[in-house]
C-alpha cells in the first residue's frame, strides 16, 4: 500500500513542475488612448496630458508608447489646444488648457496617416463631505471599510466614478455609480482592505462623468478578476470606448477620452 502511495505522491510532485504553453492569438498593434482631463477643484486645470501607446501580447511585459502623434483638443466654443509630446514617451503635454464645465471638446490624433477623434462633455461633482470608517468589515469582521460619503444634487442625471488609491495595493480600487434610486440623497462610495492600518493615507478621487463613459466603466469593471471575470475567459461584451478611427474605421482604437471636475480627499486611517 505505501508503495503506492510514494508512486502516487512522486506524480503530483512532478506534474506541478509541467510548463504549459499556452497558444495565444496574436493580432496587430492597436492605438490605446489614455485621454483623462482631470479638472481638480480649487486648481486651474490648465496642465493636461494625454497618453498614446499600442496594444501588445498579453505575456509581453513592455508596454510600447505611439510617438509621433499630432495630438490636440478643440473647445466647441473659442479654442484650440496642441498637445506636444515629451521626448519620445508617448505622453502628450498641454500647460495652457481651459476647462469650462459642462462644455463640449473633441479629441482630434493623426498618427501613421490615419485620423482618431472623440467627443464628450466636462461634466462637474459635488464634493466629498466626509469619511466614516469601519474596522471591522468584510465577511471574516477584520477588514478595514471606508465609506466617502457625499450629497447628490436634487433633480440631476449624474454619474460618479470613485478611485480609492493606497500602497495596498498598489493598483487603485475603482468604482461607478449612478443616482437612478438615490437622486437629491446623501451617499457613498465605498473602499474595503484587510490589511489597512492606523496611520496609512488612502487618497480619495470622485469624478463627474458622462452617462456614456459610467457604461463603458460598468462594463470594464464586470470582466476584472474581483468581479468573476479572469485574462483567458470570453468577454461578455465588447469593450468600446468613445474615441473612433475616421479613416479606417475597422483599426479602431482602444481607450477612452473623458473629461471630469474630480473632488479629491486624502484620509489618514485611524
């Protein structure tokens, strides 16, 4: 019987050290737009940047920046604002942008001859009121919770995207939420983490959003690993974003191009 047992073990033991290579399809490099204009209150706004780089294999570690893009914002009403690249990063600068709330911009890229364009609204927020924290949260009682509470404008459509950031971990927790049921009421958002302690900063960020962009961040955030989803499993849905190809509309882009007034709070954990 122990013989078995010893052949048994020395096959787990040597199947765990089995390499599997897994076929992936590879298509060509697509233009990914990072083109989040990020008005925070009690600031100008006028440094803005906008990030172009390609798609690339998932196993790839590099991400590779797209350079030399012309790169530029029109304000529907008076302006135009050239985004100039910095070095060759693939990051875009403008030090004299004019944010006007609830004013239309189009995004307009040339890159490798073809035409990229986008369209939305800077839509406002209200601000953060304060921060109540529970220590003992989550379904085992020891995770730390943090609710960002805030008040809703009475008789508005509006949208929220929250961002809670802290060095655990390092990639920020997001969120949407809409006031469909929760219209002219005070409410939160809301952050929880097992290992928070007294003392850490998580910095808070809550952004006035579009309707359209709340759906394409809903639809986002359904397909991440927290939320069921994993990187080999078949997408739900296609995930578009606003930003279209106008010379070759098949080689559309990823991305989105977004405009937000952003209430910011950085709490300290008691």
């Amino acid at each position: 019987m122990k013989k078995y047992i010893y052949i048994l073990l020395g096959l787990l033991i040597f199947s765990c050290e089995d390499v599997i290579d897994v076929d992936l399809n590879n298509a060509g490099p697509k233009l990914v737009i990072d083109a989040s204009i990020n008005w925070f209150k009690n600031t100008t706004g006028n440094d803005q940047s906008v990030k172009l780089s390609l798609s690339a294999p998932y196993f790839d570690d590099a991400v590779p920046p797209a350079t030399g893009a012309e790169v530029r914002i029109i304000k529907a009403s008076d302006a135009v604002f050239i985004f100039t690249e910095e070095g060759t990063t693939g990051i875009y600068k403008n030090s004299s942008f004019i944010p006007q709330l609830n004013e239309t911009y189009s995004l307009e890229i040339t890159y490798q001859g073809e035409t990229y364009t986008a369209t939305e609204t800077l839509k406002s927020v209200v601000d953060i009121d304060y921060v109540e924290q529970n220590d003992e949260g989550g379904f085992s009682g020891d995770e730390t919770e943090l609710k960002a509470f805030y008040t809703d404008p009475v008789d508005e459509e509006n949208y929220y995207f929250f961002e809670f950031i802290s060095d655990i971990p390092e990639i920020p927790d997001l969120e949407v939420y809409d006031d469909e049921f929760t219209d002219g009421n005070q409410i939160f958002g809301f952050y929880t983490e097992e290992e928070l302690e007294a003392g850490d900063l998580v910095t808070i960020r809550n952004y006035g959003v579009s309707e359209r962009f709340y759906e394409f961040m809903f639809i986002l955030l359904q397909q991440n690993s927290e939320e069921g989803g994993g990187p080999f499993e078949t997408q739900p849905a296609t995930v578009r974003g606003n930003c279209i190809n106008e010379t070759n509309p098949e080689n559309f882009p990823l991305g989105y191009f977004r405009l937000s007034e952003v209430a910011e709070l950085i709490y300290t954990v008691e």
